[in-house]
C-alpha cells in the first residue's frame, strides 16, 4: 500500500498506488482520474439495508470500487467539500465514529457500517439517529469541511465540541449532548445551541469550518437549499 495526500491544508487530492489486484473503496463520486489498468465499479456493500442505513447517516447509497485488474495503477481520488483530507490507521482493537460527509475511502479491511445513537443524541446532536461506524484493520480517509485538527483528550479530561465541529472519534470514548449554557435562552442567544462533551482517553478529530454555518450564509444570499 503506497499513497500520499498531495496540496494538503488547501484543496487536497488523495494519490493511491495500486498493485495489481488491490482495491480501494471510496464514496460514489470520489475518483477523479485512474490509470487504464484500473476498473472501477459500483456496489452496495453490505447489502441494501446498509446501503439504506447509510442515506439515513447522510452518506450516499453506493460506494465506488477501484480494482487494479490488469496491472498495477494509480487512482487520485477527492471530496466535493474545500476541505481536507486525513487518513486514520486503523488496527482492529477499536472502531470509529464518523460525522455524516466524513467519509472519503478506506482500504481492503475496513468495515463501513452504521450505528443507531439513542433517542436523544439521534434528535439533537445534529447528525440524526444514525452515525457511521467505520472498523476493521486498514486505513480510512476522512474529508472535512476547513482543515482537520486533532484534539488529544487525556485520562479524566473533559473537553466540549461544537457538534457542527465534528469529524470523528474513537468508539470507545464517552460523550454526552448538552446545552452549551446554563439554560435553553442562553445557549440560543450565544449561538451554539447544542455541545458534545467527551471524556478522555481519547482524541477527537474536529473541521475547522462548520457545514452548517456555510448552508447558514448561502441563504443570507437569497439561495435555497434542497
């Protein structure tokens, strides 16, 4: 496995050198060229269910395959989002939890399921009831929207996070949704609303832009969003 994030921090591109036989996966749009060695293809992992599953999380139904069938190749891949591109090794002792639009590719091994939050964190964390759940031993490439930065949480830490904020964090950490203040008026009026607070161990991989805001100021402009 060879590749390298090119024009990182500002509009990058994920190069990924293939030998002959490997497959990478990735979201349905994501390639951008490939060499004539490389097929790509569609499909629904899992089955329909999870690709159902995966539209609920905000994710797309399919993902995109591409093979190195006829001899070893090269693959640049990107995300439709002016953000960055991080990648994650993953070693099979814990899993990730990943923001809707948060994933890009991911290597043979890595698992890309949903997981249903309870009631309350599916109601008011932003990202609806269903979160992907991303495991396995390989690497995964996560987009952001503005760059990705890594906040290390230490044993008994408690930090909070914008939910707008959020990229990914390891599945065994502990959080919780919450006012941003005091009281319902008071976190309205300060404009977060509605924060995460985890707990160390554990580091938490944040954007430094929020979608929302973006969607927020397209409308100031007299645009409308479907």
């Amino acid at each position: 496995m060879a590749y390298e994030i090119l024009y990182k921090g500002t509009f990058p591109i994920l190069k990924y050198e293939l030998r002959q036989g490997e497959k990478i996966k990735a979201e349905s749009d994501a390639m951008v060229s490939m060499s004539n060695t490389v097929d790509v293809t569609g499909g629904v992992e899992g089955g329909i269910l999870r690709g159902l599953t995966r539209m609920l999380s905000g994710e797309k139904f399919f993902f995109q395959y591409l093979t190195a069938s006829r001899g070893p190749g090269e693959a640049l891949l990107a995300h439709s989002l002016p953000g960055d591109i991080s990648d994650v090794a993953l070693d099979g002792s814990y899993g990730l939890n990943v923001q809707k639009d948060g994933f890009m590719a991911a290597t043979e091994g890595v698992e890309v399921n949903t997981q249903m939050q309870n009631l309350f964190k599916g109601l008011f964390s932003g990202e609806g009831f269903f979160i992907l759940k991303v495991s396995g031993k390989g690497t995964v490439f996560l987009s952001s929207y503005g760059a990705i930065h890594a906040i290390n949480i230490a044993a008994g830490e408690e930090v909070i996070i914008d939910n707008g904020h959020l990229v990914a964090w390891p599945d065994y950490m502990q959080y919780k949704i919450e006012k941003a203040s005091n009281g319902w008026i008071s976190s309205f009026m300060s404009g977060e609303c509605l924060v995460c607070r985890f707990k160390g161990p554990g580091t938490v991989l944040i954007q430094t832009r929020n979608p929302g805001g973006l969607k927020g100021f397209i409308r100031r402009l007299g645009f409308s969003l479907k």
